[in-house]
C-alpha cells in the first residue's frame, strides 16, 4: 500500500513540474471554462448565489459535468473521492444499493452522523438523492464544517449536501437533451478460497456436508473420480426411500441419484459461477426553454437494471417539471418531482451460503432444480431455490412539490415564501413458498416453512420558510445583506404491517390465505408525528469585496424534546459568526503569481436532540414479552423499562475551523485548506442499570467529545492550450473524534459486542474502537500454548485491536481534454484504519480459510511460532500438536489430525479469537473512468444536432486491499448494512460482494 501511495504522489508531483514548463508556453490561448472564481455556492435557506470571494466557511462544489464523468446512476456514489472531508461508504449493495455521506468527524456515538441533504433548497433524504437522476442536477454543494450549515440547526449538524437542479435555459430557445447510457456488472471480487482441500468433514468425502474439510484433491483415492455431490435426485436402488450417510463417504445406496462432478476445483471460481452479468438501461430526456422574464424545464428519466443476482431487478422512472416567472413585482417558482421505484431481490443470505461451499461443489449444475429446497448439502436451503421461492418485492412511490412567491417592494426589500410538501409511501411484501421434504427424503431435512408479510409505510414532511431580505449599501463600499424569517416543518409517518406462516393456497400471497396470521402486536405498526418551528436571521456583510463577514442565528422549538409529564418544553439557540479576508485585493499584491489569496475563519456553537426519537421522552407501555405473558397467548402491556433523565438536555455541538484558499499563476495551481476542532458536551448516552432496579437503563447526558482534522484541495491545471487541457486535483483529509469523557465510573460504551468482539466508544480513544479477544504470547509476540494439548491460550478479556476511522484519506481526480476527446478518472486511498471481517469469521469454519490449508490436514498440526511454558521459561513447541491428548495420539483409536484441525478452525478457538478477524483497512480504488468524445459542429453539418458527445466509461475498474485482506470484505461496508457501524461487518452479514461496471453512454443535444 506504500506504493500505492507514492504513485499518487508522484502524479502530482509530476504534474507540479510540467505546470512550470507550461507557463513558458507562447501558444497558452485555451478561454476560460470554469475558473476558481465563477464557481458559485448555494447559501442554505436563503438560497442566495455566492461566488467564491464571498464564501467565509469550508464549502465544495461538484459540477455535473463532474457527477457524470462514469453515468453513474447513483449520485451519491459519483461524489466518491472527489472531495476532502467527505466519505462516501457503499452500506448496502443490493440491487436496492444504499450508501451514507458523512462529512468530517462524527459529533455523537449513539445518534445520526450522516449529512443533511437539501435539495433545491428543501430538507430531503439520502435515498431521494441516490434515486434522483444525476442530469437533473446542475451542482452539488457540500458544506463542511462551522457557520456554514447553522441556518439548519440540530438538522445541519452533521454538514450538509445542497444539491440545485437545473432550470431552463435564458436562450428563449427551446432546448433538448438526450442521455442514454447501458452499464455492464459483474462481481469484483471474491474471497480468497484454499483449493487444496474438498468437500467433506473429518478428511472424508461426505457429499451432503457444507464444509470444505473432505480429502485433498490429489487424495489417490479420490483424485481425478466422479463423485457424488448433494441429495440423490431420485431413488438410486429402488427401495423406496433416498438414502444418504451423513457422516462418512461409505455409499448409502442411492449416490448414483445424487449430481456427479470431478472431485477438482469446479471451474476458476465455482460461486462467481453462479452470479450473472447484469444491466443497468438509462435513459434521460431534458426539454428547457425560458428567458429573462421566465423558465420552463422538463426532465424525464428511466432506469431499468437487472443486478448480478438472477431474477433480482429495480425499474425506475422519474419526471420533474420546474418552472418560474417574473410579472412586474411579483415572481413565482414552482416544482413536481415523481419518482417512482419497483424492485424485486432474493434473500440476501445467499452469498453467507455460498462462501460456505468447497470449491469442487459443481453449483451451477443445481440451476435446474431450483424447486428442491435443498441442493448440495443438508444443512443451508439451496440458493436457487432461494431465488425461485424466497423473494422481496417493493414499491415505493415519491412525490415532491415545490412552490415560492416573492414580492419585490423595491430593489432592495424582497419578501418570499417557499412552501414544500413531500409524500413518499412504501408498499413492500416478501414470501416464502415453503418447502415439505417428501417422505421418501426419509427425514434427512428439515421441511421449510412457508410464510407471507406485507407492509405498507407513508411518510409526510411539510416544509415552510417565509423569508424577508433587505440588501443595501449603508456607506461606501460597505454592503449589508439581511435576511429575517421563520420555518416550520411537520412530519408524519405511519407504518402497517400484517402476515403470518403457512400458506394454505400454494402461490396465494393475501393474509386471509395464512394458516396462522401473526399478532399484530409483534409486528411493526405504528405512527409518528412531530414538528418544529425556528426564527432565523442571516446578515451578509462585504467592504470593498475584500472583507466579508456572516453572522447567523436560529432559535428552534424541537417537539421531540417536549417532555409533557414534567412540563419541560425545550427551545435553543443556533448562533454562528464567519469572516473572510483576501489580501491580495486588499493591498493588491501578487500580480500573476499569486493572483488570489483568502483566509477565513467561522465558528458556532449549536444544540442538537441527540439519539431522540419521537415520543421518546414520554412514557409509553410496552408490550410484555416473557412468561408469563408470552405463552399465555394474551396481550399484556407494562411499563417501559428504558427511561429517560428528567432533566435530559440536548447535546451541545460547537465548531471552529480557520481555512486558507490560493491561487497561483492565473489560478494554474488553486489551494482549498482547513483545520477544524469540534466539540460535543452534554453527550446523550445510554447508562445500563441493575435489573434489580426494575428498569433496563437510562438515557443521560453524559460524557464529552473533540474533533478534529485538516482537510485540503489542491487543483492543478500544467497544461492549457488552444487544443489541450489538463486538470489535476488531489484532495487529502486526517480528523478523528477522541471519546474526552464518559459517566461518571464508566470508562467505555459497547455499540454492539459479542463475547469474542465488538465496537466500543474508549474514554481517552478515537471512536469507534474495535475490540477484540487476543492470544496469549510471550515476550517475542509468539503465541503462548498449552504445553499438554498444545491449544493456544486466549486473553477472554476484549482489548483494543484497532479504530475504525481513516486517519488518512487521499482523494485524486484528473480530466484531460484533447481537442474533442476527454478523459477523466477519479480514485482515493484510504488508510490507518482497522475493520473486523465477518465474511473470515464465516469462513473459518467450513474450512474455506487458506491458512487452515497451509499445512497437511491428515498431520498434527502445532501452532506456528508457538511456545509453552516449561519449568518456569518459555519454549518453542516442536512437539505438541493441537488436541495432543485426543485427536492426535497415535495411540488413541480417535486419532484423527484432520478433526484436530476442523475443530481448532471451525470450533470455539480460532473463530473465537476476536483478533483473527481484524484486518488492515487500507483500501486503494480506482472509482470512475471515463472517456468521451465531442464532435465538432462542423462535422455534424445541417443536422439539427447542436452538440452530439459518445463515451464509454467504467465503474470502480481496480481494487486494491492490504495484503491481509483476501477480499473478505470491503472495509467500506457495515454491520448489517448500518451505516452507523461502518468498519464491522457481521459474520452473518448479508452484503453482496462489490461490483465492477463497463458500458457506453450516447448525449445528443438539439
């Protein structure tokens, strides 16, 4: 990974020397495209248009020509990499993909740490946004860090992503605009496998077993045979019934029945087999038109991808109608936005199941027996059965309406109201067909039960903001810009849920088909409604376009933080302050060497609810759980056992950064930098209490947390000539959040643990902190066994292994036009940082690992680099093997080095032993590639076709990891698909692997 890092460094460094010989070059006449200083941000709420020179915060902007460098269909994967400070993880990659967006450093360890997204201006949702077509948008603007997002409150705490779609255009032509786009996918990469050893148990060849513990494929007994894999087929021997002998290979009659295949590593990779090529269709049409007094533009979009999974599918389409004008003193805007997204998916385990297989398991050849519930063993139900009879299906309806009215009393006072109400429902089912082992199965598997549940979920935000803004010059050069307002926000949501097992009608998919419905009680029903109400102001002021100052405040009434039955109604103050200054327009100085240079500083201080939910500080009764109220049969309601401090407080967020910007040789080279420091006080945690006390525990404030970091972008441009362009940007960000202090007593909290691992928040530790189970060693790192069974000696007491949070992230695009053609590419480096892999824990017990195929299975086997203990020193072990005085005795009639090894592995040691599975993080991807070319007018003739652009591109095309990391995981992914917990991933985890994409895209603008 090292050098990895250095080939990064070298570009740019490169690129730094080829700059210097550019500026000697005569023929520098390239006109301006997007220069540092025509770049424009979106102030929150205001929506006011700031150009560079005016921004006093961290801010970054991606244009679209950026977001669509690879057509990714996904906007939120398209900001991967392309700015400091942000970190894009892929939590979900199903065909229903999700990701989070976290910005800087994580200000709370129990509640939401991702970004708002703001979209034209209105609170939206991460999923809207990975949902909404990338053409639509015109820019992305995230805001980083202090005074930046405090117009939005708790809401911005987190930063914020303010996306702007396009309008029309001011030609007064009518404009149109084509984009398709057709993506290949395929699996990246899977886990490293050993392909030494077969299917089997105990060193036998047991073809209904899931582990990978059989004979070595060049066993002379069975190397190079035809042998049995999975349940016999049909009765073999005639005698009425399957038979299979579980537990050895000797025949049980009817092996003949069963799939027979080479006993040989099946193909190059025998579970990439079962994955297909999947394809992802996009199609955009863009009508525009407008001009000073008025706009009008259309944007239809559609989506259809069929993902790697067989039979797993999402169609999307999507319309958004924007239109504005300008009559006399009055102006009006307006929008409709409608997505609409049905998908289908198979049970995630799936791949879990896979992973489990030996490598000679011939799967594809079970395709066709996609109707058995099992295939190749008797313990996992068969994955294309899975396919057939265990789905999900969704569809999820999204609609958005935008409306503003502003009045202009003069040129300078303009009052405004924007209204917007968004509707999103989703009505969901999944099902499973069942599956009755036919009696002459003989009982060698369980019947599969069949089961049906639909649910139906609507959420409902009105969101309102009356603003009145005032902008005058009160003295020479000295401009005031002021705005007052109110905003109010409602939101709604209501969720149904109904089913229950055994269907009585096979294929019938209604409750009323169910042999026992479930109680609505153990379901999710249930419905929430909360709201907030804010004053606001927002003063601008600039003194001779050097000298820039913002002062901002919020004070909010939070519902959610109302306690009723003690009278606490809890309202707060959001204040914040930021200035700029750009000396080199102050004392004009630089000339063309340093033509521009800014310095800003900001801070704020905030409030933010923390982990609250609605209703939660209002005691509720619960549903009893537990005898005796759950075999009785009846409802019982109690009181809630999770409580929380009468006098909770929101937590506390306060921020400060100061930040330098420059630009060097007509902005050739462009710097962006920042250092911030943020800190939580009056951290909500969760204190676990005796059950004695009759309650589980109690939300508090407690505890105190600190960011900080360094965030910086660097942009060079060592070539620009008529014909030729070349841009470099590198982007590097290092911040971490330190647990200051926790409740009193309490020196860390678990975000979720096991007995062998787990993530912790450490007071005096970096968050989030894995732990883990260690070995015992000696003085010399080497590990420390018994010196009578030779099994090695575990610490049960979890100790630090790692923290999940990169302490280095280096982002680097680059584009180099050429005449008509352009190539860009955008990749990152991630490092510093540890992950527990679920997917090797997994692993470890069926055998699968390389290392439990790094020795000869049918030998004892001693620890590597082990010692014992002897007469009071350490030794090194030559002698004594795993299970010394069981499995491994010659003498004993069990001796069996093989069932040593499976239960060393796949037993309680090995798998049990928390710092087996923590691996390096660092990472190395190449995210986007794309190369297009533009025809010339000319070339295009008398054609209507004003712009005509083709391309080819490609989606994370490289992937590298450390070494340790044998594509187990991708360190990117989480618990469970959690974005909170990104750096553990279960060993139940339901993740898919990652893909890879390749296609082509077609722009034709008339």
């Amino acid at each position: 990974m090292k050098k990895l890092t250095a080939s990064v460094l070298l570009v740019v460094v490169s690129s730094s020397m080829a700059l210097v010989n550019a500026q000697n070059r005569k023929n520098d006449t390239i006109g301006k495209t997007v220069e540092i200083e025509e770049v424009v941000f979106v102030q929150p709420i205001t929506g006011r248009i700031k150009v560079k020179d005016e921004v006093t915060t961290a801010q970054q902007v991606i244009s679209n020509e950026q977001l669509k460098v690879a057509s990714n269909p996904n906007a939120i994967s398209a900001i991967a990499g392309k700015a400091s400070g942000v970190r894009i993880n892929q939590t979900n990659n199903s065909v229903n993909s999700s990701q989070s967006i976290v910005i800087r450093t994580p200000n709370t360890i129990t509640g939401n740490t991702e970004a708002l997204v703001v979209i034209d201006n209105v609170i939206s949702t991460a999923t809207v946004l990975s949902q909404l077509p990338p053409d639509l948008i015109e820019t992305v603007n995230i805001i980083k860090g202090a005074g930046g997002a405090a117009l939005y409150g708790p809401q911005g705490v987190n930063g914020v992503v303010v996306v702007t779609t396009k309008k029309g255009t001011a030609s007064g032509r009518v404009r149109i605009n084509f984009n398709s786009a057709v993506d290949f996918e395929s699996v990246a990469f899977l886990p490293k496998r050993q392909r030494i050893y077969g299917q089997g148990w105990y060193g036998d060849k047991i073809h209904v077993e899931n582990g990978a513990w059989g004979p070595a494929f060049n066993d002379p007994n069975f190397a190079g045979t035809m042998q049995p894999y999975g349940i016999p087929l049909y009765d073999a021997n005639g005698n009425g019934a399957i038979d299979v002998n579980p537990n050895s290979s000797v025949p049980a009659g009817d092996e003949a029945g069963s799939i027979m295949s080479a006993f040989a590593p099946y193909g190059k990779d025998n579970i990439k087999d079962f994955f297909k090529t999947g394809t992802i269709f996009q199609n955009t049409l863009t009508i525009s038109t407008g001009s000073r007094d008025g706009y009008f533009g259309m944007n239809i979009g559609s989506l259809e991808k069929e993902f790697v999974v067989p039979g797993d599918k999402v169609s999307r389409y999507s319309v958004l109608l924007k239109g504005g004008a300008k009559i006399d003193k009055w102006s009006f805007d307006g929008q409709v936005n409608y997505i609409r997204n049905k998908s289908t998916e198979a049970d995630a385990t799936i791949y879990h199941d896979l992973l489990q297989s030996s490598a000679d398991t011939p799967i594809e050849k079970f395709k066709d027996y996609g109707d058995n519930g099992y295939a190749w063993n008797i313990y996992y139900t068969s994955p294309y059965y899975r396919l057939k009879h265990v789905r999900g299906n969704s569809l999820r309806n999204y609609f958005n309406i935008i409306a503003g009215v502003g009045y202009d009393f003069n040129d300078h006072i303009k009052l405004t109201y924007r209204g917007n109400i968004n509707f999103t429902s989703l009505e969901s089912s999944s099902f499973n067909n069942g599956f009755v082992a036919p009696a002459i199965y003989n009982g060698i598997v369980n019947d599969i039960q069949s089961n049906y549940f639909e649910s139906t979920s609507t959420s409902q935000r009105y969101y309102g903001d009356l603003l009145l803004n005032a902008n005058y010059d009160i003295a020479t050069d000295l401009n005031l810009d002021v705005t007052l307002g109110h905003n109010f926000q409602d939101f709604r949501t209501k969720n149904n849920q109904a089913g229950g097992t055994g269907l009585v009608i096979p294929g019938l998919y209604t409750i009323s088909n169910l042999s026992s419905p479930a109680q609505p009680s153990t379901l999710a029903n249930n419905r929430s409604h909360n709201n907030v109400h804010a004053l606001l102001a927002n003063v601008d002021l600039s003194y001779k376009k050097y000298l820039f100052l913002n002062l901002t405040g919020r004070y909010e009434m939070n519902s959610l933080l109302v306690q009723k039955q003690y009278s606490n109604k809890f309202d707060y103050f959001f204040p914040s302050a930021s200035v700029s200054f750009i000396p080199t327009k102050a004392f004009d100085f630089g000339g063309n060497v340093l033509n521009f240079l800014k310095i800003t500083g900001a801070i704020e201080g905030t409030a933010g609810t923390g982990p609250i939910g609605a209703y939660n500080l209002d005691p509720v009764a619960v549903i009893g759980a537990g005898y005796p109220y759950a075999s009785s049969g009846y409802i019982s309601y109690v009181p809630q056992t999770t409580i929380y401090d009468v006098n909770l407080k929101p937590q506390k967020v306060s921020k400060a950064e100061v930040g330098l910007s420059f630009g060097l040789f007509k902005d050739r080279i462009t710097f962006d930098g920042a250092v911030f420091q943020t800190k939580t006080t009056d951290l909500i945690t969760f204190q676990q209490t005796s059950t004695s006390s009759g309650v589980n525990g109690q939300w508090s404030n407690v505890g105190d947390l600190e960011g900080k970091g360094i965030e910086m972008n660097l942009n060079l441009v060592p070539i620009k000539t008529k014909d030729v362009r070349w841009d470099i940007g590198a982007n590097f960000t290092s911040a971490y959040t330190k647990v200051k202090k926790l409740a009193d007593g309490a020196k860390e909290i678990a975000l979720l643990s096991n007995s062998y691992s787990g993530l912790f928040a450490i007071e005096g530790e970096r968050l989030n902190v894995i732990k883990g189970t260690t070995y015992v060693r000696d003085t010399q790192g080497n590990i420390v066994v018994d010196a009578i069974t030779g099994l090695p000696k575990v610490d049960s007491q979890l100790k630090v292994l790692g923290n999940t949070t990169p302490k280095y992230i280096l982002g680097f695009t680059t584009t180099l036009k050429v005449k008509g053609f352009t190539l860009s590419a955008t990749a990152d480096y991630r490092t510093g940082h540890k992950f527990f892999s679920g997917t090797k824990n997994s692993m470890a017990f069926s055998g699968q690992l390389e290392e439990s195929a790094a020795f000869d299975r049918t030998q004892a086997y001693i620890i590597p680099n082990s010692v014992y203990l002897q007469n009071g020193a350490y030794v090194a072990n030559t002698s004594v093997p795993i299970y010394a005085t069981t499995y491994n005795n010659p003498s004993d009639p069990n001796y069996n080095p093989t069932l040593a090894a499976s239960e060393y592995y796949g037993g309680a040691l090995y798998n049990q032993v928390g710092e087996n599975f923590v691996l390096d993080a660092s990472a190395f991807k190449i995210r986007e590639i794309g190369l297009s070319y533009t025809f010339d007018k000319s070339l295009l003739g008398n054609s209507r076709i004003n712009e005509l652009t083709i391309g080819v591109q490609a989606r994370n095309p490289f992937v590298k990891f450390a070494k340790e990391n044998r594509n187990y995981d991708d360190p990117e992914t989480s618990y469970q698909g959690d974005g909170a917990y990104s750096g553990y991933i279960s060993s139940g985890a339901v993740q898919y692997p990652n893909l890879r994409t390749f296609g082509g895209n077609i722009s034709i603008t008339f």
